[in-house]
C-alpha cells in the first residue's frame, strides 16, 4: 500500500508571499480555541495511544477533535458506507483483468448512523503508536509544539488529523478483514471509479474528502511554511506540479460554524482552497 511522497531532494523553495498565503491566518485566528467542544471519538481515546505520555496526548487534542468532526460529520462519512455496510467482489474488465472493489450501497441517514455506531464498536480494537519513521511529527509535538504560534498549531493539527484519518481508513477495514493487516492480502478498490487509481483505502478516503492528497511543504511535520495539495496518482506516476493551501482554509477546519454549514449543505467534500501552483518538484515513490 504505497502512494507518491515528496521527494526528500531538491527542496520546495517558495516566494515570501506565497508562504505568506500557506500560513497567515485572519485576525482572530489567535483568540481560537480549536474545537473545545467536539468530543473525542472513542476510536482516539488515550488508552489507544499507549506510547504517548499524558502531556503530548493533551497536545495532540487539537488533531483528534478534528478528526472526530471527519468521524461523525454525515456531511464526511458517505465514503465509508461501502467500507463498512458491504463486502468486496470481483470483476473481470474486457482486457481479461480482474478488479476487486466495494460495490456502492444506497443509504440514508439510516445507514449513516449505522456507520456511526460501527467506528464506536471499532474503538476498542485500535491502537495507534509512533513509528520510527514518525519521530519527527512526534518530537514536534514533544518540544515545538507549546510554543508554536495558534496558525501553526492548526497546520500541525490538520496534518496529523489527515494521517490519523489515513490509517483508521485501513484499521477499521482490516478489522473486517484482518488478512489486509497482515499483509496477506491486497486491500479492495474503494469502487470502480476512475478517480480510485490503487488498492489503497487510506488514500481514497484522503481522496474523497479533499480532492487529493495534503502533505507539509518539504514533508515538514511542523508545518512551518504551510501545506501543500496535490492529486491522487498511482505509484509510479511521477508528479510535478503542488498547489498551495490557503491557511484561512485550515482555520476554518478548527471553527465550529463552518462545520454547521457543511452540515446544512450536507457536502460530500471539504472544498479545500488552494492559492494556485506554487512549485514544480519531481516526486518519488
């Protein structure tokens, strides 16, 4: 299950003022207080993250408040009806070539809530630790994290929620069907959509909400110069173009009313803001 990553050489070099554009919040973006009254999913309670001292779990509240609202939001969970409510099937195209997928499944707000109650059942079956790969989002969040400023703690906050999000796609999934996890079989095509380039849920589902996939500037867990978008491809397509995303975007994310508009408007998707091509920089598997 792999996807492109930014390569680690050259480096994103970007204008002052398209950086400027990937991290100056409004003027009330300080006085924030990051989604204070969302509750946390069960899935993210602190017994499931048992190599996080107390400390950097309360740092990490921001990132799991967010990903809840993507958990519980009617307006973000269409894409796990298919994950969660059906089984996946096999079919043969006209070249002979056989494609296992999710068949789609009509739904109400019945099957919503059923969603609903399946991630809480889930809960306790999840666990998530910090790779060795992952030890500079973690030291970050250990030492860099306090003293942030409020617009890149919301970076940050959204960038862990995206990976969080990421990797319950294939937990919960591979609870159904642990051989996934085990590696002893190949995750399904979220469906036969062309826009469904891998057999890889977790960017499918980074797909469904944001058009593609959102990576710090330089692959920085920080998040210093801001975040980057860019489209979903499979593996071995090289990339070149990124796309900037506008930080008052983000700020929204951490606002509760914006998160009462999605609602009403009942969208699929998370209409990211982008301030247009920033960089050329190949990419790499």
């Amino acid at each position: 299950m792999t996807s492109p990553v930014l390569d680690a050489e050259p480096s994103l070099c970007l204008s002052s003022s398209v950086v400027s554009l990937l991290t100056s919040p409004t003027q009330g973006c300080e006085s924030s207080s990051l989604l204070p009254s969302t509750p946390v999913h069960p899935i993210f309670s602190p017994c499931n993250f048992p190599t996080l001292n107390p400390s950097a779990y309360s740092s990490l509240l921001p990132s799991l408040r967010l990903t809840s609202k993507f958990l519980t939001s009617n307006a973000c969970l269409a894409w796990w009806v298919a994950v969660l409510l059906s089984n996946p099937i096999t079919k043969t195209d006209d070249a002979d070539k056989e494609r296992t997928y999710l068949p789609s499944i009509p739904f109400t707000r019945i099957e919503l809530e059923l969603v609903k109650d399946r991630l809480v059942e889930h809960a306790t079956d999840v666990t998530f630790r910090f790779r060795d790969e992952d030890v500079r989002h973690l030291g970050f969040l250990v030492s860099g994290y306090a003293s942030a400023d409020m617009s890149q703690k919301m970076r940050f906050g959204f960038h862990i929620a995206t990976l969080l999000l990421h990797e319950s796609a294939h937990s919960v999934y591979g609870l159904r069907y642990p051989a996934t996890l085990l590696g002893e079989e190949s995750e399904p095509f979220h469906s036969l959509a062309d826009t469904e380039v891998a057999e890889e849920l977790g960017s499918s589902l980074e797909a469904f909400l944001f058009g593609g996939k959102i990576q710090p500037v330089n692959l920085d867990p920080s998040c210093e110069e801001g975040l980057v978008w860019f489209p979903w491809v499979p593996a071995e397509e090289k990339l070149d173009n990124f796309w900037g995303v506008r930080m008052t975007w983000i700020e929204s994310l951490f606002d509760q009313g914006w998160w009462r508009r999605v609602e009403a408007l009942e969208r699929e998707d998370c209409g990211v803001e982008l301030v247009g091509k920033v960089a050329t920089v190949p990419f790499s598997e």
